[in-house]
C-alpha cells in the first residue's frame, strides 16, 4: 500500500491535502483567538497611500474651485467672432461679447484692447468696468485692477453685481500683500465595499498552497474622515517674484469596524517657488509624514521634491516631478515585522497638461517609482500611467475624473507566502463632482461640497493580492484665507 507524497509548495491546488488542512486548521484557529491576521489590509503598500490619495483629491477640488469661480465670468460666451464685430463694430455688446470670447481662447492682452475701446465711448458700464477689472488681474496689473473696481463701487448696479466686485477686491488686495495665510478644515465619511482588500478568491497562499480561512473574508466598512490643513507663502520681494512656503496637514480615517485600520497621517512641508521665467517654474521643497495605524506609529517618511512645470502656449504645458525619501518603517502590535520594509523611496512623474477647451482640462502623464527595503520580497518597482481631466461645469462646479494604472514587479519572492515571483497590476479610476454650498445659502460660500466614486481592481500573479474595492466619499470643506 503505498503513502500519499506529501505536497509540493509549488502545487498549488491541492487544497485536498491533509498538510493543507492542518495549515487551515491552525490558521482558523488562531484567527478565532484573535490574530490580526483576518482584520489588517492584506496589501499594506496599497493601504499606506491611501491617505495621500485623499488629500491630493481634496487639493486637487479645492484648486478646481478656485478655477471655476475665476472661469464663471466667461461662462456665458456665445462665441461671438471678430467678423462678427467688423459687420457692426459700434455694437457695444457684441464687443463686450467679442471680448468675452477672447478671454475664453486665452487672448487677454487683446480682450483688454476690445474693453478700452468700449469704454472710451461709454465709462459709466459697471458691468463692462467689472470685467476690465478682472482683464487687468489676469493680465497681473494689480493696482490698476484695483483702481478700476473700487472707483465702480460708486456707480449705481444691482447688489449681486456689487458683491461680485468686492469679491474680486478682497482677491486682489490678497494677491498683494507679501505674506497669506490660508486654513481649511474637512468632515466627512467613507464606504469601501472592501476595505481590508480581501482576495477576490476568498483564500490565501501559505507557503504556496492556497488556504481558505474562516475568517477574513471581504467586507464592507464605513469610516468618519477628518482633515486640517494650514499653511503660509510668503513673497521675497523680488522682481522675479520667488516666495518661500510652508505646509501643515494632518488626516484621519475612523474605521467602524476595522479599527486596525483606523490611519493618522501628520505632514509637514517647507521650500521654495522660484520663477526661472521663460525656463519654467520651479519648485524645491522637503516634505516629512509621520503615519500612525491603530493609534501606533508606523511609518515615517522624510526627503527632497524637485518639482518643474513650463507653459509653452495657451494650450500646452508640461510638468516633471523628482523626489528622494526615507521611508523608516517601525514594528507596532499588529505588525511586528514593519522594519522589513525600511528602505530609501525614488519617484519621478512627467507629463503634460493639455487645455480642450476654455473650461475643460486634460492631464496626461507617466511615472516610474522604486521602493528598496531590507527585505528584497518587500521592494519593488513600479511604472505608472495616468490620465486626468478637469471640467469646469458652470455656476462654480466642476468635475475630476482619473484613470491610474501601475505596474508592479517585487524583487524576490517571498516564501512564507509563495516561492512564485509576485507582480501586480492595479487600476484605479474615479470621478469628483465638487461645488460651494453659497450657491444653495449665501452664508455657506466658503464651503465646499465634493463627492467622490472610485473603483479599485488589483490583479497579481499570487492570489492573495488580486482583489477588488468600490468606494464612496463626500466631505465638507470650510477654507479661510488671510
């Protein structure tokens, strides 16, 4: 009579076998006693960038408001040509018009020219005067923006119109004091479908051969979010205009269920915006993040961003970004093997930013990362493909959608898991729908309202990383500027 061989790592389908029972067996059991195995995102360094997912999506609404509060003066363009204008050129509002479109298609030099005209014939507009002020702020002629809006407080207009003008004062006057603060506070809540990113195959590898537990499986989870952001920009006085800046942002995540996912992020950021004129923008800057899972610390993050951005026309401009950092990862309750992970960070993105249309946006770029760590099975090296778009739908709202895909390769296996090499492939693709609240009651102007849907697939040459999430968000944002 002969034995049955025992089982190969390598077979990874013989879920039949008895040492695969008994690897189930004390799996099971010591998820029952209360292993943190069941309750902790199989995919820590998926989970750990969530958090800058969130803010970049909320910094990414906030400058979309600003866009689509400056874009609402246009937004009534009709298209009116010039031809149009030649077939009647005393038309005083088919040149507002005219101007308008021009405005529209990037030709501000020429609406101020188109506005002049008008006004030579007809001073006493408020509404014309108004958007020559806002002509003379695109163009950065500061002070004779403001003088022009605050000699059109004393013509006689309509008080929407007058508000619409002491807005753009308070903006003006901002933009020229050498030193602005800004504070923003945001609450919110969370859906994930699967939060702690169980397998879509509801089983695990241990040491190659595939466990279904009893526990752990993909479940639904509400979390509580909250964000606090501050920060100052402080200009050098220079003819070239280089500022110097500085970032504090803290984030929190409450988990109703898992609370061993519950996340706290503080950030900290300090450099310079320096003004390199026909050469770009550039930016220096050395971000910190101190990452807390569970109310521990688990991560800390520390280095240099170089960042560069040129607008070559109208349309078309391009963007590069570099960064070097530390990431010292430190063993918590849950996670005593965290320090495997330490190791030096390397980033860089490019791309191109690309204007459709007057109110429409899109970004394309590509990326590549690598991510050392003392444990070889724990680095890996990432290509990254995304596409962005932007649109300014009217009356202040707008619409962010994104696709991300990133390629994944881990530089060895690891054979607690599997002796098979681990690649993954994820993509990401979801939409923000953002709008301030003034529009449904004047006191709520500084509030912003954004909700957000995003759809989350990883797929992996090891099962335990092959999952899929759909979450949902919405957060209210209150901002003050000083």
């Amino acid at each position: 009579m002969c034995e049955t061989p025992a089982p190969s790592v390598n077979q990874e389908s013989d879920v039949n076998s008895i040492p695969a029972k008994l690897i189930s067996l004390l799996i099971s059991a010591s998820v029952s006693l209360g292993s943190p195995i069941s309750v902790l995102a199989q995919n820590l360094d998926e989970e750990i960038q969530k958090p800058a997912i969130a803010t970049s999506t909320q910094d990414d609404a906030l400058e979309a408001a600003d866009e689509a509060e400056e874009h609402r003066a246009v937004e009534d363009n009709d298209g009116v040509t010039y031809a149009d204008v030649l077939k009647d050129p005393d038309n005083i509002d088919l040149n507002y018009r005219w101007a308008k479109t021009q405005v529209a298609n990037g030709d501000i030099k020429g609406a101020s020219i188109t506005l002049e005209r008008i006004l030579m014939v007809d001073p006493a507009l408020p509404k014309i005067r108004l958007f020559y002020g806002i002509v003379l702020y695109r163009l950065g002629n500061l002070q004779e923006a403001l003088r022009e809006l605050e000699a059109i407080l004393a013509l006689p207009m309509t008080s929407s119109l007058k508000n619409e003008v002491k807005a753009y004062i308070a903006r003006i006057k901002k933009k020229m004091r050498s030193t602005n603060w800004t504070a923003s506070t945001g609450i919110g809540f969370q859906y994930d479908t699967n939060h702690a990113a169980s397998p879509a195959t509801g089983r695990r590898l241990f040491a190659g051969i595939p466990i279904t537990l009893l526990t752990g499986q993909r479940q639904e989870d509400f979390s509580y979010l909250f964000l606090l952001g501050m920060g100052v920009e402080h200009d050098l006085g220079t003819q070239a205009g280089h500022k110097l800046f500085a970032n504090l942002n803290y984030y929190r995540a409450e988990q109703i269920l898992l609370n061993t996912l519950d996340v706290q992020v503080y950030h900290w950021n300090l450099g310079a915006k320096l003004n390199g004129g026909r050469y770009g923008q550039f930016k220096i800057s050395t971000p910190f993040d101190h990452l807390r899972l569970s109310e521990e610390t688990y991560l800390r993050t520390y280095g240099l961003r170089l960042e560069w951005d040129r607008t070559l026309n109208n349309k078309l401009s391009l963007f590069t970004q570099l960064q070097g950092s530390k990431h010292d990862y430190v063993k918590t309750t849950d996670i005593p093997t965290a320090t495997q992970r330490t190791g030096d960070h390397y980033r860089i993105d490019y791309g191109l930013h690309y204007n459709l249309r007057p109110n429409q946006r899109l970004t394309a770029g590509l990326g590549f990362t690598s991510q050392n760590a003392r444990v070889e099975s724990n680095a890996y090296d990432r290509h990254k493909i995304q596409l962005k778009h932007a649109w300014l739908l009217g009356k202040s709202r707008f619409l962010l959608s994104g696709v991300t895909l990133h390629l994944d390769k881990y530089r060895e296996p690891d054979t607690a898991i599997s002796p098979r090499d681990r690649e993954d492939t994820t993509f990401r693709v979801g939409s923000t729908f953002g709008m301030p609240l003034g529009a449904v009651w004047a006191p709520l102007k500084d509030v912003l309202w954004t909700f957000t849907y995003e759809y989350f697939h990883a797929g992996s040459s090891l099962i335990n990383y092959a999952y899929t999430n759909n979450k949902v968000s919405t957060l209210f944002t209150y901002r003050w500027e000083s």
